[in-house]
C-alpha cells in the first residue's frame, strides 16, 4: 500500500505583543504540533509584529509580498494561517499566493474528520464543516473541503455556486435533525444512569495530556476486561469520540470512567 503523502506546509502568524489574549509563541508551536498531527510537516514560518490584525488579508501589503516569494521559493503544498480568516480574507489571500489557504479553524476540523470515528462524532464534523465552509464558498474552490463531491470545484460560476450554497444550507438541517435524535437517546442513557445511582469520573484537560493513557491505567486494574480500551499516543486530539466504560475502584465501588476530547490553548 502506497503511503500517504505528507503535505508540506508554511506557517503565518502575527504577533500582537501585550494586546493578543494569548501567548503568541505557545499559539504558534501549538499550530505547528496541529500541522503535525494532520499529517504534515512545516517547512517555515512567517511572522510579523502589528498592532492589529489586517482586516482584508490579515498580514501587511509588504509581508504578503515576502510570502509570496517564501512560497514561490519552497512551493509548499499549503499555507496555514494561526487565527481564523474571515471570508474576505482568505478570498483575498488565495488570489493574490495562488497557492492552498487555511486557517487555524481549517485544520482542526480537518484532524477531526480524521480521528471521528462514532456515528455521533462523524456528524458533529460534519456539520462543523459545513457551517465553516458556506460564508466562505467562493468560486476558486482552492481551500474548500473535501465533503460533498463536486462542491467549490474551480471556476465554479454562480449559478453553481448557489446551487451548492443550497445543498450545504439542506445538509446543514439534515445533519442537525440526526444529532437531535442522538443527543435524546443520550439524555435517556443519562436518565437511566442518574437513575441507577453511578457516579460518571471524566478525566478532562489539554490534548496529548495523557488522559487516554490514564484512562487505560485504570481501564487494566479496574475494567471486567483487564485490557486498554482506547488508543493512546503523542499526536494532539488522538482522542476524538467520548469513551465510557464501567470500572471498579479498590472499594468495589462501581463508576463510570469517561476519556473525553482535550482542549486547547488558542
């Protein structure tokens, strides 16, 4: 079997010293782990100090053109950018680098539609996709997603393009009206619980934290099976559905002990 391709990447992020909320070289390292964790590999990053995002595309007019020539230079398969972009500026951004856009937001679903691997985690992608993707369809069609077949192709003219915005606004309802459905069968499976008396343990905290791995620890003493139950390892949000499964502390008390989906800094 032949293996996948690892996507070459550069990253772009602007710092905005003391007014950002959140700490600009632990954002940009964490978007590199993500890059990594999608199945790419970063080949550079690019950085500018502004005072404020620019609203139309997100880096200066002379930074952009640095870009330019970084990209025309590495030929990367991709540009990832550290915050989301609004539609404005990715269709700005993939006119003027002719190359693949996304953004922070991009990437992460992307890794999710990987990892999901429950009927009920397949859909919450799904719909998260969607409602990411239609204020930003445009008729390039370079950064959209690969859900729906024939959806954003390049060139797309706008009758096409309303027709696709019609059948991601129908999916849209569709996909929300199963989740429905899921989420009343998990408020019985609640109720039932509640009702039984078993107290629910949830081990929460950042990704790649190491809560599977705990998770499996307890899972061997204290699970009927004595085995691991979910898999475990170095790449961020391994862990995508929610696991539950029925444990017995050293008192022989009974719980339910649940690994949920980590959470990250930006």
């Amino acid at each position: 079997m032949q293996a996948e391709k690892i996507e070459k990447a550069i990253l772009v992020g602007v710092d905005l010293g003391r007014r950002a909320d959140i700490n600009f070289n632990d954002s940009l390292e964490e978007l590199k782990s993500l890059t990594e964790a999608a199945g790419g590999e970063v080949m550079a990053t690019l950085v500018q100090a502004r005072e404020r995002i620019n609203n139309t595309t997100y880096i200066g007019s002379g930074k952009l053109q640095e870009l330019k020539h970084l990209a025309a230079e590495l030929q990367p398969d991709l540009i990832i950018f550290d915050r989301e972009l609004s539609p404005v500026q990715l269709r700005n951004l993939e006119e003027e680098l002719d190359f693949k856009v996304i953004d922070r937001t991009r990437l992460i679903l992307d890794i999710f539609s990987q990892r999901a691997r429950s009927n009920e985690g397949k859909l919450q992608v799904e719909l998260a996709l969607l409602e990411y993707r239609l204020p930003r369809l445009t008729g390039k069609g370079a950064g959209m997603s690969r859900l729906g077949a024939g959806i954003g192709t390049r060139g797309a003219g706008e009758q096409k393009l309303e027709l696709d915005r019609r059948h991601i606004r129908k999916r849209i309802q569709e996909v929300k009206k199963k989740l429905d459905k899921v989420q009343s069968t998990r408020n019985l499976q609640r109720e039932k619980r509640q009702r039984a008396g078993i107290k629910v343990v949830s081990l929460v905290g950042y990704t790649n934290a190491g809560k599977s791995s705990l998770f499996n620890t307890i899972c061997r003493t204290g699970h009927r099976s004595g085995m691991e139950q979910v898999e475990a390892d170095h790449r961020l949000f391994q862990t995508l559905d929610t696991t539950i499964r029925k444990v017995y502390l050293p008192s022989r008390r009974e719980i339910l002990l649940t690994d949920t989906v980590g959470f990250i800094q930006n």
